[in-house]
C-alpha cells in the first residue's frame, strides 16, 4: 500500500498536478494556433497520458482518511475513489483519440479537450496539502484564486481568437498576447477601450457581456480576499496593538503619571519582543486536559532546567508543577514582593535578575538570579514577607501560588525539605 500522507503520494500528486496544468494550457492554445506538436511534445503527451493512468491505479492502493483517522481497507478505499473523484479521472485519461482519430485532425484535437477536466483534482490536492504546507490558509485560498484565474483568463483569450479568426486569417502569437491583453483588461474592469467587440457580430458582444460579468464578480473576490488576508496575516500583532492602544487610551483619560505610561509601555514592548504578546497560561487554558501536560512541559522546560532543586527531581512531581507555573512579566525597578504583605506566591526566576532588600530599601542581603527562587518563606511559615524583592532588569518569572504550593510540599517531602533548608539558611543570614 502507498501512504497517503508519504512522501512518494505528495510528489506523485505534484508531478499530476503539473501535467493538468500543462494540458489545462496547452490544449485550447493548440485547438486555435493549429500548431503541430514537435517530438519532443510528442513524448511528453506519451508520458502524462500514462500518468493519468497510473493514477487511476495508484488511488486504488493509496490509504486514505476517513473520519480522521487512515485507512488502507481496499474496499473502503475503492469505495470512496469511486464515488469522488474516479469519473474524472477516467475523463481525462481515455486516450481514445489516439486509438480513432488520425493525428493533427480537428476531430483529434477536439478529442483532447474533455482531458483539461483534470485540473479539477487540484481541489482535491489542495485540501490534501493545506494540512502539510505551513502556510496561512487565506495565502493558499488566495493563491489557488489566482491560478484559475489564470486558466479562465488563458481560455477566455483562446475563445476570443477563435471567434476573431475570421478578422485575423491565420492565428499567430502575437494575436495570442493581444486577446490576453484585452481578456486582462475586461476582467480587471480595467477596458481601456482601445479594444472592444464589433458592434454589428452578435457572438462577439455576448462573449464579452460573459466575461464582463464575471470579470465583475471575481474582482470583488480578489479586493474582499486581500484585505482580510492582510488583515490576519499577522494577527498576533494586531491583537497585540489593540491591547496597547485599550491600555494607553484608558491611562491618559485617567490621567496616570508620564512615568507609570511609560513603564506600562516598556512592559508591552518587552512581551511582544519576547513572546509575540502570546499569553502562554490563557492558551494552555484553552487546550484539552490530554494536551495540557505537554504543552506545559515544552513551555516549562527552561525553567525545569535552570532550577537546580528541579533537577534529578521526581516525575510526577515535575508534572504536578510545571502545571501549576503561571509565567509573568516585571520589568525593572517594580517590586515584586513588599516587605511586610501577606504572601499568596512564591517565584522562580527564569530570565533576569533580582535583588533583596530591607524594608527601608537601604540594605541589600543578596542578589538573585536565573533559576533561583524566592517568596518561599511567606508561604512556609504562613507570615508576611520577611524582605522586598525589586526587579533590577526585565524579569521573566514563573509563580507558583500558595494552594498549589502546599499540594506539593504534602505529596513530595524532599522538595519539602529542600525548600525549608534554603529557607533557613536565607533566614539565618538576616
Ligand atoms: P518571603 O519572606 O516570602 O518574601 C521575601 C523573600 O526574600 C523571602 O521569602 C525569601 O525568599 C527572600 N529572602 C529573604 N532573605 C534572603 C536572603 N538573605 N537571601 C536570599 N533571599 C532572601
């Protein structure tokens, strides 16, 4: 059985996908330019006439998704492949012109036009290809757009030649791009005017109405499609700027200090530098309990490293912990714990630094940084804080509050001890 996520399905739909394209192109140009196809051409028609053959044959052994979930059951497969996209495969692979018809006849060129029905499967391909392709979907949508634009475009212009063949004699290159040209500017509602159809031949005026109406209607899909794309292509950064803004508008309609702005602002810069203005605790909210833990460990990782009481520690507990962490933010100068208030957290440092100081803020009894922790004591001995902790760079810290706090000191006694031994020595050092 192939894979229908593997490698070998993804080139494999690629190189179908190319050739559609290839035949989407090449056989209304050649239906009006009357051309006769070089050896070369000859081969390669050979090549994705086979193609569209095999793959017929290799839907049958390539498993497919149903429900969510792959499946390589030959029947459900055939099953499924009969009732989608089978009918117009077969289309487009028949090569009964090749067995009827002589070469370069009308009738044999005309026999090759139900194979263009192949670029249909690129739908198919692109459902297919937006769960592996990092790309933001309305990109993919839009891209896709411009394709069968493209394509309409290309065979609206081999239209206009064929109804304009009677003013042009023989077909040339030249009439090609000048039927494009004219087919552009219709559609883009663009019409200079120095084109226009022949007033007194019917079929002429009809054909353009056809392509102005749906010039009209997919120029209204392009303008509407680009300007939501725009707008969500960085749509972290425009909730992150309305955030700003909200905060910014409500502080000068109070009135707040110059200074508290300017540090509330500095706060923002610094979070949208270091984590794109993500709030890791409101998206882990979000996820589903099965998922929580994971996602958790890979956020908390760092913090888990750098902590040297973490390391070497119990499993379950390094699960129970790395769920409870909330990170948070300090930028420098802000007192994060004040002396003589009633404690609710203790911290972990993950990046920054911190210094520890008396009530007065004169005395400073140490200086704290990347994987040390503090606010421990508060929470041990159920008193206020013993000391205040300012910030004295941009701090990235994760809390860990009380509740949580003694849920783990009663399950695991050596993060107990551990913690109760630093936080005599800290003690002892006043
Ligand atoms: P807590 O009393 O909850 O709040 C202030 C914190 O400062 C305290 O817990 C300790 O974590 C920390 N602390 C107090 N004294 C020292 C010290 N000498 N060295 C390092 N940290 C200290």
């Amino acid at each position: 059985m192939i894979k229908g996520n593997g490698k070998f399905s993804y080139f494999w739909d690629l190189w179908i996908a190319i050739s559609a394209t290839f035949y989407a192109v090449e056989i209304p140009f050649r239906l009006v330019m009357h051309y006769s196809p070089s050896p070369m051409m000859v081969v390669l028609e050979f090549l994705i006439i086979s193609s569209f053959i095999a793959d017929i044959f290799i839907h049958f052994f390539t498993t497919v998704r149903v429900n969510g979930k792959w499946t390589d059951d030959k029947a459900t497969i055939a099953k499924k492949y009969l009732k989608s996209w089978f009918v117009i495969d077969l289309i487009a692979a028949v090569p009964l012109g090749f067995f009827f018809l002589p070469a370069g006849s009308m009738a044999f060129m005309f026999s090759r036009l139900p194979k263009i029905i192949k670029v249909l499967r690129l739908f198919h391909y692109k459902s297919k290809w937006e769960y592996s392709i990092n790309l933001n979907p309305g990109l993919i949508n839009l891209g896709f757009f411009f394709y069968f634009l493209f394509l309409f475009i290309h065979w609206s212009a081999c239209g206009w030649m064929e109804i304009k063949i009677a003013e042009y004699g023989t077909t040339l290159l030249k009439d090609y791009i000048v039927s494009f040209y004219y087919i552009i500017t219709t559609v883009t509602t663009i019409g200079y005017g120095d084109l226009s159809p022949d007033k007194t031949r019917m079929v002429e005026v009809i054909y353009v109405m056809g392509i102005q109406l749906l010039g009209a209607g997919s120029y209204g899909y392009i303008i509407g499609n680009i300007a939501t794309l725009i707008a969500n292509i960085d749509i972290a950064k425009v909730h992150h700027r309305e955030r700003v803004e909200r905060v910014n508008t409500f502080m000068k309609s109070k009135k707040f200090p110059g200074e508290l702005q300017e540090r509330v602002n500095h706060y923002y810069d610094y979070l949208w530098t270091t984590r794109e203005g993500y709030d890791d605790s409101a998206i882990l909210e979000e996820l589903p309990e099965s998922f929580k833990y994971e996602f958790a460990l890979l956020l908390n990782k760092g913090i888990l490293e750098k902590v040297p009481m973490f390391k070497g520690a119990d499993s379950t507990l390094l699960k129970e912990i790395v769920l409870c962490l909330k990170p948070c933010v300090y930028t420098p100068g802000d007192a994060i714990c004040t002396f003589g208030e009633i404690g609710d957290k203790m911290f972990f440092i993950n990046k920054g630094t911190v210094e520890v100081v008396s009530a007065d803020g004169k005395q400073v009894y140490a200086n704290l940084k990347d994987g040390d922790f503090f606010g421990e004591i508060a929470l041990l001995l159920q008193q206020p804080r013993n000391a205040t902790i300012r910030a004295t760079d941009y701090c990235d810290l994760y809390s860990l509050n009380k509740e949580s706090f003694d849920t783990v000191i009663h399950h695991y006694p050596d993060f107990e001890k551990n913690i109760k031994e630093m936080a005599q020595e800290r003690m002892n050092k006043k």
